[in-house]
C-alpha cells in the first residue's frame, strides 16, 4: 500500500534541537552546533525517516559514493559516535538513535516541522449519535474533519502574538503533527491534612491540562521510570527540584507544582510552572475555594488559567475545557477511586488489580462515565470481551457531560465492543487521534482495528507511532514485533524483541516468542518458552494454549487435548472464564477437523457453559459444524446472527463461514461457495479480540472445502496456497497442517499428479509422529495408498 508524499520540510524539530536541511545547521536551543558533513548527512536520513529502521546498507547508498574507498563500517561507527556526544546520547539509553543490532539505526525521538506551527483545525463537529442498544441501527459518524489550509499571514500573527508572551517554546518542542509542549506534573503538595486530596488533585489537573491539544503532559509511567533511571524510589516525593530534573531528563519543556493548604474554612490553590532549562518562572496561578465540595471547581480553574498562562489561545481554551466535574465526577471520594486504578494500572499495566478501585468509585458514583469506561477498558485488555461491553455501554450512555477527548474514548470502546462496528470504532480514535497526536491509547487503537480488517501497513505504522510516545512497555513492543511475524518479517519481529529485552520491557513476551519460535521451527525455543511461564497466572494459559495447537499441528492429539485442558484450567483459575470458554472451542473445532464430531461436540458443550463475546459464540458454532447435528449448528449459527447483528468481523467474517459450512453439511457446495463471496474481504484479518488469534483464515479454508466438494480442483488448490502463503498469520492452527493434506486433493482433482502426490507426502512427513488413530490420518494415507496402487496416476 502506497501513500500519498507532501514535500519535505526544510526545518526538522525533536527535543531542543532543529536540524535546518536548507542551512545545513543544527541548532540547540537556537545556538548553532558544530557538525561534520558525515554525521550531519546521516542524522537528516535518519531524523526524515522517524521511527523506522534505516539499514546500514542504505545509509552507504545515501551518503557514501559508489567511488569512494574508505572503511566504511569504521566510518559510520565513527560518525554515530560523533553524533551521539553532540546530541548528549548514549547507546546503551538512547533517547534519539537506537542501535538495531546487525540491521542498522533508528531516530526514536518525536520529529516535527517548520510547517505547523499553527493552531489545530476545529473540532469536527458530528452528528448527535446513537443511544445504545435495543436501538437497530445506528446514523453514521460525521467525516473525519478536514485540515486547515492556514495562510503565511495568520501563522505570523500567531508567533508574533506567542513571542509577545515570551511562550514561544510549547511551539518548539513536539511530538506530534499538531505542535504541543510537554510539561512534567510533579506534585501537588496537600497542606491540609485530609488525605482524599492525596493524589486526587494531581490526577484532576491531568484530566483538565490533557483536554488541550497545545499541551502535552507527560505519562506518569515516564515519571516513575525516569525516577528509576535516577536511583530515586517511586514513592519519592515530586518536590520543585525532583520535578525540573525528570522535565531535563525528559527533554521537556515545563515543570509544573502545586499545593493546597486550608485556612478556617477556605482551601487555597496553587500552581507554578517553571522552565526546566533556566528555572525561570514562567507563570504562577492561585485560586481557592469556599469548601471542601467545591475544589474540584477550583481544580478546573487553576488549570485554565495556567493554560492561558502559557500561551495558549483563547479559541482553544473555549473549545477544550470541559469542567472537571463533568469530565469525571463531583465526587471527591470517587476521583480518589479512580486515580488509584489509573496508579494501578500504570504499574506493570496491571488491569487486573485496577479492577476493584474503578467498581469501589462507580458504587461512588453511579453516573461517572469514565470509571464505566475505564473498567470496561480493564476487563477487554484482560480477554473478557463480553464483560467488557456491559461497562462500555453503560459509558456509552452517560457520556454526555465528559471532555471531548473522553468522548471519543467511551464511543471508540462502545462501538469495539459493544457493537462491534469496527468502522465507526475506528473513526473514532482517529478523531482523537488528529486533534491529540500524542495519545499512545488512541495510536494503538487505530492499530488495532486496521489489523482487525487486514490493514497490516497501516497497523504497523500506528504501533510504531505508539511505541515511540512515552511511556514504553512490553505490550507495545508485543504489538509491533507480532505485527513484523503476520506480515512474514520474522528478522524484524526478531528485532524488536530484541529491543524490548535491550529496554527491561520483555517480561510478557512469552506468548510472541514461542510464536517466533514455532514460525523458525525452533522446538528447543518453544519448550523454553513453555517452562518459563509454568505456575503465573494469566501469563501460562495462552502459552499452553499455543503448545495444544503445536501439538495438534503434528498430529499429536492426545498431547494437544491434555495441553488444552492444562491451558482452560490456568485461564479459570487466573479468573479469566471467557479465555478458558475459548480454549475449550478452539479445542472443539479441532477435534471437528480431524474427523472426531463426538469430541467436538462434547468441547463445544464444554464452552458453551460460559457467556461469552462473538468470538466464543462462533467458534462453538463451528466446532458444531464439523459435527453431525445440522440442527444444532443451524440455531447456533441464527443465534450468532441475532446477537450480533451490526458486528463487522461477524457480518464479513464469521457468518459467511459458518452459513457455508451449514451447506457442505446439506451437500450444497454452490451455495457455500456463494455463501461465502462477502467474505472475500476479509479473508486476511486478525478477527479475535484476544491476543490467542485462533480463528485465523478459516473463510479460505472453507473456500477450500467448497470447491474440493464441487470438484473444482484448480480453484480449491489456489486457497489452500493462500492459506500457506502466509505462514506468520496461520502459523501452528491446525488448518497449517491440514492445508497441505486438502492441497494434495485439490491437486489430483485438478490432474496434476505429481503435484498431489508430492502435497500428500509433505502432511504425511509432517504427521509422521502423529497419534495413529486420528480419522483424518486414516483417510490420508488410505487415499495415498490408493494413488501409489495407481501408479500415481489419475484423480479420486
């Protein structure tokens, strides 16, 4: 996929730096470096190609003549040296070139241009949307709102009216296509003595400075791990000092610090914000409020006038500053809540133990829309999917007073899960997106739902923008190396793994290496990989899960049937039941492939003893397929249908699947194969929400099984191609192993015998090991046997 290229600029910004392509300068702080023609080349092919690896083989290309003979891996050493001590980095903690070992560099820093220091374009203004269900369908979203085109007078005016204010550095230094500072919230000293201010106030001002698309504040998970690097311990109290440290450390702008102190019965507010570079004082805002109800009101304030403070413009100021009461809630108490699910969730991304603090503040307040989000957030991160729409939904319909920016959370979350409209889902953490380009969650949403519909490009451009945005974790870096492994980029995949562990952020890979194991066919790796997650919680299971599949893969199915149970077992007692619902069907449909319908139906009834999401409801559905009960897989499959009738992966995906399996149990391939057609579109997507994608390819294989019953070999064959063609999405499902089988069939139907054979011979090698009594391997070697006894010749 190709996009569209807008002409380069001439000014490139990261940090305090600008590197002047035009002057050939790069400047600190507006002060003019010194830099040698190598090294100055080498930092513009890096810094115009943010965030991707740039080879060393290309950095010869580039800069380095055909003619010229020096020793060239000395000279690049040599010039990444020199680089990094003008630029203050390390390779060993890079926060501008990362090291990608035996590949070559990447510029990991944000990067921005001289072309946008206008204001953002105007909030898009859509349509009223739709209360949720049992309403039947849905208006859609308005339009994504259309950039502005802003004239060379306008932009003048704007910096001459910045410069007045002596506020010119939030213009300077940013991380986005929409020009923000960054500032470091430190602590809010609570003076008073109550400790429901503790935390509360900082997180209220958070909320309020984050509505601003001109500001950025930095992640608290980038303030613990900056407290870290600098041997201090979380705990430690975010003093002036401490703050405009982690600010330098960061490369940000301002350091913000507050506190509150009550005398008789008013409480005082106030807020001061320096530059981290001079310590000098930018501006100081104070406020106070009458009593105790109302300082949440005072919280609002105190963080618009600092806005104002800092040069933001007034236009802005009105458009994105909804009250901290309505962006949250009244309830001081239930703020409280809240802010220590946040803290518990921003510590090793524990979802789990966030859990009780969102429910404790919405039994606080039962009208607070971004606790229902947030929970319903929680439990869709942990593969409880059906859990999970309960609280979006109810999100969904108190959204109405909350900040635009936690509208298109609640709305993006409703749609993704509760209505399963992928499109409208998606659009909306695109908004977000465009007006807050610094938003890690609303980048790695975008991601999600592309590579949901099969847009693995653009995932991948999506991840990468999320990894590099503060703070890093290991789920990020899962994200993008398993993106690389379904594109088939196995080194790259293998590259980023090996960044995480570089970075301390691989303790939940586990699941992604054996994955990267099993696709190099590394068996040493996936037993290791096996062994180091035994006896954790809610890290094993989707690991033994993998195991059941590899097994299964093989032909070994007594293994995979204990590995399956192992893995359901692990998942109910870390109290994820819909994931334990769902290794039991991927358990089921496998037993329905090999030729075991008691089986299958027996797992499928095993499933079917939870209340799941769609992914669990279709995947019982066709385990019943590959069963004898026509009945039962007909209502199933009504029943998948009547849930869920706006759902795009079960309108594209899953439906036209199990209709056209319905037809190949009624002996119909025709109409399987035209059952089938609107699936053609998604035939490459990653359809499951869990990171356990099992249900992958299965519209090409049914693709398959339809032809091969119409007799049309030539067209079944090239399905089953499609289906080992890419290797990093199908990877150890059991359709990997049986498509060779299906491929020898469509082969000898087709009259290419040599071919037919030679696929035969490949599942059988493959299954040499397998358990002897599988139906599907009985019938393989007796059709092998029958074509040897013809001399190979002829179709069956």
């Amino acid at each position: 996929m190709t996009f569209p290229k807008a002409a380069l600029p001439t000014v490139l910004r990261f940090g305090v730096f600008e590197l002047d392509l035009e002057a050939g300068e790069l400047r600190k702080a507006g002060a003019r470096l010194r830099v040698q023609k190598q090294p100055f080349e080498i930092l513009r092919v890096l810094v115009q190609r943010p965030g991707e690896i740039v080879t060393r083989e290309e950095l010869r290309a580039e800069i380095w003549s055909a003619d010229t003979f020096v020793d060239f891996d000395n000279s690049l050493n040599t010039s990444i040296n020199k680089l990094r001590d003008v630029l203050g980095d390390t390779s060993s903690s890079p926060r501008f070139i990362e090291t990608v070992p035996r590949r070559g560099y990447r510029f990991i820093a944000p990067v921005t241009s001289n072309e946008l220091l206008a204001s953002p374009p105007p909030l898009p203004s859509p349509p009223p949307l739709p209360s949720p269900p049992p309403v039947a369908s849905s208006p859609p979203i308005s339009e994504t709102a259309r950039r502005g085109s802003w004239k060379i007078l306008a932009a003048a005016v704007a910096l001459l009216l910045l410069l007045g204010t002596g506020l010119l550095w939030h213009m300077r230094r940013s991380h986005s296509p929409l020009e923000k500072g960054t500032i470091v919230l430190g602590g809010f000293i609570n003076r008073t003595g109550d400790s429901v201010f503790d935390g509360t106030l900082k997180q209220g001002l958070t909320v309020q400075l984050e509505q601003s698309p001109q500001l950025r504040v930095l992640p608290e998970e980038q303030v613990q791990d900056t407290l870290r690097m600098m041997g201090r311990p979380d705990t430690v109290e975010l003093t002036s000092d401490v703050t405009r440290e982690v600010c330098q450390r960061n490369g940000a702008a301002v350091a913000l610090n507050g506190s509150i102190s009550v005398i008789g019965g008013r409480y005082d507010l106030i807020l001061r914000a320096v530059d981290c570079g001079s310590d000098a004082l930018l501006g100081s805002v104070e406020t106070q409020s009458t009593d105790k109800n109302h300082v949440l009101d005072a919280v609002s304030k105190l963080a618009s006038d600092m806005r104002g403070k800092l040069g933001e413009s007034l236009g802005s100021l009105r458009q994105y500053n909804t009250p901290l009461v309505s962006a949250t809630t009244p309830s001081m108490a239930a703020l409280r809540c809240y802010t220590q699910g946040l803290e518990a969730e921003a510590k090793d991304f524990d979802y789990k133990a966030s859990l009780s603090w969102f429910q404790k503040a919405i039994e606080l307040d039962p009208h607070f829309a971004m606790a229902y989000w947030a929970l319903g957030d929680a439990y869709g991160n942990i593969g409880e999917s059906n859990t999970a729409k309960l609280y979006v939904q109810k999100a969904f319909e108190l959204r109405e007073p909350v900040s635009q920016r936690e509208k298109w959370l609640i709305e993006g979350g409703y749609y993704y899960y509760a209505i399963g409209d992928i499109t409208k889902a998606r659009r909306s953490f695109e908004l977000m997106a465009k007006v807050y380009p610094d938003s890690q969650y609303a980048h790695n949403s975008v991601a999600e739902m592309a590579e949901t519909l099969g847009e693995y490009e653009v995932g991948l451009r999506e991840y990468l923008q999320a990894l590099h945005l503060p703070p890093r974790s290991s789920f990020l870096y899962r994200d993008v190396a398993n993106t690389y492994l379904v594109m088939d980029r196995v080194e790259d995949a293998l590259a980023e793994v090996k960044n995480a562990h570089a970075a301390g952020l691989d303790g939940n890979l586990a699941a992604l290496n054996y994955s990267i194991a099993f696709y190099r066919d590394d068996r040493l790796e996936m037993a290791r990989q096996v062994a180091s997650v035994a006896g954790k919680p809610g890290i094993e299971d989707p690991v033994l899960a993998l195991d059941a599949d590899t097994a299964a893969y093989f032909g070994q199915l007594e293994k995979a049937r204990g590995l399956s149970e192992r893995a359901a077992k692990s998942a109910e007692r870390a109290e994820q039941k819909e994931s334990s619902a769902q290794y039991y069907a991927a358990y089921a449909v496998r037993e329905g492939l090999f030729g075991n319908p008691d089986w299958a139906l027996q797992q499928a009834m095993n499933a079917g003893r939870y209340s799941g999401g769609r992914d669990l409801d279709y995947g019982i559905a066709l385990a019943v397929t590959y069963s004898r009960d026509v009945n039962r897989a007909q209502a199933l499959t009504s029943e998948v249908a009547t849930r869920f009738p706006e759902d795009t992966i079960v309108q594209c995906d899953y439906l036209p699947t199990l209709r056209a399996r319905l037809e190949l149990m009624r002996l119909r391939p025709q109409q399987a194969l035209d059952a089938l057609v609107s699936a053609t579109a998604c035939d490459l997507n990653l359809p499951a929400y869990s990171y356990y994608n099992w249900p992958n390819l299965y519209p090409v294989y049914v693709r398959g099984e339809s032809y091969l019953a119409a007799h049309r070999g030539a067209e079944a064959a090239a399905e089953f191609q499609e289906i080992l063609a890419h290797r990093g999405l199908v990877l150890n499902e059991p359709i990997g192993a049986l498509a060779r089988l299906q491929l020898g069939r469509a082969y000898i139907l087709s009259g290419d015998t040599a071919k037919g054979r030679a696929s035969y011979e490949q599942f059988l090698t493959l299954w040499k090991d397998a358990d002897p009594n599988i139906p599907t391997l009985k019938q393989a070697k007796a059709e092998y046997a029958s074509l040897m006894q013809r001399g190979g010749g002829g179709a069956r």
